[in-house]
C-alpha cells in the first residue's frame, strides 16, 4: 500500500489528487446512482459552497455517493483555478442558498485539484478527506 501522502502531487505550482483506478471505492455519480439518497437535501450539484465566513468558494460541480450507505461522500467543487473534492463532513448546512463548509476560503482553495471525469477510487477519496482533517469511512 502506497503511502496517503503520495496521491497528492504538484503540477504548475497547484497541488493536485492522483487518480489512479486499481481500487473499488464503491462511489458513484448521484447521476449514476440507482437507489435513493438518504437524504433529498444532499442533492447540492449547482449550488455555491460559502466558507466558514460567507465567502463564495466555488460551485458543487458533481456529487459522489457511497451507494452501500446511499449517502453522500464527496463534493466535486469547480473553483477559478480548477476542480477539487471536499468530504461531506465539512459540509456544515445545504440549503437553496448553497452550501457551507467549516473551513475558510484559503484551505478550500488550497485543496489537491481534481480535473478528472473518472468517479474518484478509495486513495483519491481518503487523501481529500485528509488534507481536510477527516477520517475517510470508507478507508477504514
């Protein structure tokens, strides 16, 4: 097993995820998903992500789920300079107005890019879930 720190990489000053696609993560697009979302609300695909403070970081691009749990995981977010993933555990409220996540736009924007169109695999998911502070539930 390789070592977490060694999905993220560089490429033009920017950190980004390696993707690689040897490892089942069972997510699945929303778009792709068969069952029912635990929750409607978690359908947040076009709203804006605030930060801790009420600064716009960007626009949820895409939803990950994990199908076992029929929950969401991960945010695909498109920010200025590219797309990135943030865990649903930094979601901190989803409304109409969008969504709001616990940390300031510097961390958000600083996160690993991910420009893939490829469902993101268990290493992919567990370093965005590091980089933010979380435990990936799915790692363990």
């Amino acid at each position: 097993m390789r070592d977490k720190k060694s999905a993220f990489g560089t490429k033009g000053g920017r950190r980004f995820v390696a993707q690689g696609n040897d490892e089942g993560s069972g997510l699945v697009r929303l778009e792709d998903f068969e069952g029912k979302l635990e929750e409607p609300w978690q359908d947040v695909r076009g709203l804006k992500v605030f930060d801790k403070n009420g600064e716009e970081a960007g626009t949820v691009e895409d939803l990950y789920i994990y199908a076992d749990a029929e929950a969401a995981h991960l945010l695909k977010v498109a920010g200025d300079e590219g797309s990135f993933l943030i865990p649903i555990d930094a979601v901190t409220n989803a409304s109409e107005e969008g969504v709001s996540v616990e940390q300031d736009k510097d961390v958000i924007l600083g996160s690993p890019e991910f420009d893939s169109d490829e469902v993101p695999d268990l290493e992919t998911s567990s370093a965005a879930y590091e980089y933010f502070g979380y435990t990936d539930q799915l790692a363990l």
